[in-house]
C-alpha cells in the first residue's frame, strides 16, 4: 500500500476514502511533527492537504520519498510549489469543479453587502422593524463590476453580473482574449470606475496586499468591496480603516489574512458582510473537489500523470 500523508484537516468523507486506499499518516500539527514521523517518513510517497495547511520546504524536505501532493482545492498559496517543482514532486489542484459555486457566493456576497440582506435580517430579528423602516439600500442592476483576475472564477461570475445588467470590466496580468469585457491594466482605475470591487485572483506572494489603501481609496465612499479569493491579497488593516472611516461604503468577505480569527473591529460594522470561508462549501462541491483529490492521487500512480497538476 502506498504510503500517503494528511497534512491539516481534511473533510471526514475524503480521510475515510483515503485511509481505504492508503496508508493514511497524519501530521497535523505544525511542521516540527515531520520529526515523529521517524522512519516512516522515508516511505511517504504522497501528500494530501488542504487550503488551510501549509505544506512547506520542510515538511517536504523530510519525505525524501514524496512524489505528489495532492490539494484539496484551487488555490495552492499553501504549498511551497517552487520548492516542489525543484524536487521533481507533482502537485496537483481542484479546479472547475468549485467554479460555478464559488461564483453563485461571490454574486450572493455583492447583493447581500448593496441591499443590506444580512443586516436587515439582523434589523428584524432584533425587533427593530416596529420603530421604522431600514434606510435606503443601493441599486445593484445597471452598475459597474470590476474584476481583478478573471480567471475561470472570475469569468463565472461576469457571467452571472451580465443577468444583472452590471457593466463588467477586468484586471489581471494581461487582457483575456475572446472575452467580452473590457480590460483595464491600472487597478487603480480599475477600483475608481467600480461601483464594485470583486477579488477572485489566485493568493499568494504575486498578489499579497494587491488591494491597497490607494486602491480602496480609489474605490471610494460609494464603492463596494467583495473578497472571495484570499485574506492575503487585500492589506487587511487599510480595509479595517478604510470601512471604520468611510473611505469605502461596505465590504463582503469570505476569506481573511487569519483564518478563522476575523478582525474584532469588523464585527460591529453594519455595512460589512462576513461569511466563514464557504464559497466552495455545499455538499454537491466538496463532494466532487474529494473526488478530484482522489483521482488525481490514483491517476498519478496509475499512469505518472495527475488530472489536474498546477
Ligand atoms: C478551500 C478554497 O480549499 O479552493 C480553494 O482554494 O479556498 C476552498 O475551496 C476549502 O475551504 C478547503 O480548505
């Protein structure tokens, strides 16, 4: 049996399915426990990990057997890949498979912050109804999305902003080709023509602290920030401040620079949306990123190639 180690916690379902067709390790606290895997850990061949785990030069350094890791996931800013690619080992990812559920949350995330959805429920169930109506919320329909990467995620969610008459227009590395919405290389401007800041970009050292003071700046008191890509891509104080003072209207957030710690000081903010990291999380969607972990562990010791390597 080949030997396999779990870096973090993984869903039950996929532990199970790989403790049936492995010999399940586990090593889930922190990189110094690679040093209790003694002897064992000459024979671990593959690694399974998640998002929330790092899997570093370390760790991998001591498995000098290791030959894939396999991520439950589409973002890898866990994995140390350079330090993957230079020891020959594979890693492989869980796209497409979350797309269409990642971008039904971003889309849900942008109504939810403009019409105040979480807050009026928050308004209701509070009694608050009986003195008097909410203020005015913000039109959606009609107004300006800008995307920063349009990546297979990004793109499922323009697809869903078109249905909304929303006016799309993107950032990334380089223009898109064949897609119908323009380009803008300066998110700064980007963020100034936005009714609505969406960030679906890869994590990351290339966009760590991506969206800026300035950028939010230029986003401006009327302009929405949604997150549904990594904590690390946005400097997380400058939005704190940026909310706290006005300086943006509202933010909704799926991911943070600390997961599960989430900045006291947004807790209170009425004009702030926060959901647990859940984009990818209905049961339809783990269920297939599991599969796709495991098909891509079998698929590569079947026949040296992952499905879906990075
Ligand atoms: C996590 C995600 O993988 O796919 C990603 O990149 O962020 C999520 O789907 C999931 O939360 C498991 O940690």
């Amino acid at each position: 049996m080949t030997a396999l180690l779990q870096v973090g916690a993984l869903m039950p379902s996929l532990e199970q399915r790989l403790a049936a067709q492995y010999d399940l390790r586990k090593l889930s606290a922190g990189p110094a426990a690679t040093r209790l895997l003694g002897d064992c850990a000459n024979s671990i061949e593959a690694i399974a990990s998640s998002a929330r785990a790092p899997v570093t030069a370390e760790i991998m350094d001591a498995l000098p057997g290791l030959r894939i890791i396999a991520n439950f996931g589409v973002g890898y800013d866990n994995i140390d890949v350079e330090r993957a690619r230079a020891r020959g080992v594979v890693v492989s990812n869980t796209p497409d498979v979350l797309t269409e559920c990642v971008a039904d949350l971003a889309i849900a995330l942008m109504i939810d912050v403009a019409r105040g959805v979480s807050a009026g429920d928050r308004f209701v169930r509070a009694g608050r109804w009986r003195e008097g109506p909410r203020p005015f919320a913000t039109r959606v329909a009609g107004r300006r999305l800008g995307i920063v990467g349009l990546g297979r995620i990004g793109q499922a969610a323009a697809r869903r902003a078109e249905a909304f008459a929303l006016d799309i227009r993107y950032t990334g590395r380089a223009p898109k080709p064949g897609v119908p919405y323009g380009f803008e290389a300066d998110l700064q401007a980007l963020a100034r023509w936005s009714d609505f800041l969406l960030v679906s970009a890869s994590g990351g050292e290339n966009t760590r602290g991506l969206i800026s003071a300035a950028v939010l700046e230029a986003l401006g008191p009327k302009g929405y920030f949604i997150n549904v890509a990594r904590g690390s891509v946005v400097d997380e104080p400058a939005l704190v401040a940026a909310l706290r003072e006005g300086h943006i209207a509202g933010a909704a957030l799926d991911v943070f620079v600390d997961e599960p710690r989430v900045p006291e000081a947004l807790l209170g903010l009425d004009n702030v949306v926060l959901t647990p990291h859940i984009a990818s999380a209905t049961q339809e969607t783990r269920e297939a990123m599991a599969q796709l972990v495991l098909d891509n562990l079998s698929d590569f010791f079947a026949t040296g190639r992952a499905r879906t390597p990075v």
